[in-house]
C-alpha cells in the first residue's frame, strides 16, 4: 500500500503547473473536409470519311443556354464556327460556363479527348454541349445540345450519336473559295448571310461533282450520312 501511495502521489505531482492547476491539453485543430471538384472527360469520333471535323467547342453551362435552337438564326459566334471552324466566339458566348477547346481538327477515323473541370462537387443544373464544323462543307456542324449530366455519378458515362446540322448562314453552293477545309482552302467566315433560310436545320448532305453540281469542289469521298460523330462524355471525378 505505502508503493501505491508513492506512485500516485508523484502521478498527481507531473499533473500539476506551477500554479498548482491541471494542465489542459489544447484542443486538436478540426480536420478540413476536402472540397473534391467535378471532373468530365469528353471524347469524340469522327465516322466519316472525308470530313475532318474542327477543333472541338466544350462547354459546361447552365440549362437555360444553347448552342442553336431548330428554326433559329445561328448566333455570330456559330456562325464563325460554322463557315470557318474558329470556336473562339462560340466559347466566348458561354462566358459564365466551363469552356475549353479541342488543340486540333478530328480527321476522319480519328478521335480527340477534352476534359473539363467544374469547382466544387455540385453539378445540379450542369448541361453540356459539344460542337465542330464538317469543314469540307460550307456551314455544317455537330455536336452536343445542352444535355443534361447534372445526375451523372462518378464512373458514368453517356454515349451519343451524333447528326450533322446546317447552319443556315451560308449557301451550299460547294463552289471554289467558299469552303475552308482542305478539299478547297477557301475562305472561313463570309459576313453576308446568303443563305436564304438563315436558320438552324438538319443538313442534306453534300451534293459534289459527282453528282452533277456543277462548279463544285467537293467528290463523293466528302459525302456523308449520319450519325457522322459519336460522342462519349465519362465523369472522371
């Protein structure tokens, strides 16, 4: 018993300060909670043939923006990205969005990646949208419009076929000098909207030289059917 005393008397002794007091060992600092920030990989391919597909145009945004609506004038910054594959108004448009852009054009068979990072993990409301010229055509597009990833978990993924779109703000003519891609060279963006509907609708197809349009620069290796793109979005994060 006189041992135990002893050893409790000098547990009581390295427990007391100067003043006599029980030291209180501060408190441990609260650990931070880790914001996790949400992560998108965007993939295309190009299905067709002779169609290089433009530098890709990536947004996430919110759900009350389109890239174009069916029967509506295309905006100046489709419009550029449509006769020319300059994606830099379109992504401008979509100031308040998560933009980005693919490095370069998707030839035909190919494909290209673009991933897109949102901050914070809250993805309520999120849409995308995806688009890029058929560049061997005078105003063709596809893509994505304004789909809904806001439910999309990590590891989902979602997987598209896409149609091509005409513009609407320049004439199929085909002809020498009006078509960007390298079946021509031509020039990009024409400001006079010479296309008589000036609206946003499925795409016809290409006609060529070897279909008897006269004057054209295009053959039947620029001909395509849809889907001419399949797209693949994947949440990483």
């Amino acid at each position: 018993m006189r041992y135990l005393y002893l050893s409790l008397a000098a547990s009581v002794l390295v427990a007391c300060g100067d003043s006599g007091g029980i030291t209180t060992p501060p408190a441990p600092e609260p650990t931070p909670v880790p914001v996790t920030n949400a992560s998108f990989e965007v993939s295309v391919v190009n299905l067709t043939i002779g169609q290089p597909l433009s530098p890709l145009a990536v947004m996430l945004h919110e759900d009350s923006q389109r890239v174009f609506t069916i029967g509506q004038p295309a905006s100046a910054g489709l419009e550029l990205l449509a006769e020319g594959g300059d994606n830099s108004e379109l992504l401008n448009e979509f100031s308040d969005a998560v933009t980005a852009s693919g490095e370069a054009p998707v030839g035909p068979g190919a494909s290209d990646m673009v991933l897109l990072e949102i901050e914070g993990d809250d993805t309520s409301g999120i849409r995308l949208s995806v688009s890029t010229m058929l560049v061997n055509t005078n105003d063709a597009i596809t893509g994505l419009n304004s789909i809904d990833v806001s439910q999309m978990a990590v590891g989902d993924s979602l997987s598209f076929s896409t149609i091509a779109y005409d513009a609407g703000t320049e004439a199929n003519t085909e002809a020498a000098g009006t078509i960007p891609g390298p079946a021509d060279g031509g020039e990009g963006l024409n400001s006079a909207r010479d296309d008589l509907a000036d609206q946003v609708t499925m795409h016809g197809g290409v006609v060529t030289s070897d279909d008897g349009l006269m004057g054209s620069v295009l053959n039947q290796t620029h001909r395509f059917d849809n889907p001419v793109a399949r797209l693949r979005v994947t949440r990483t994060q």
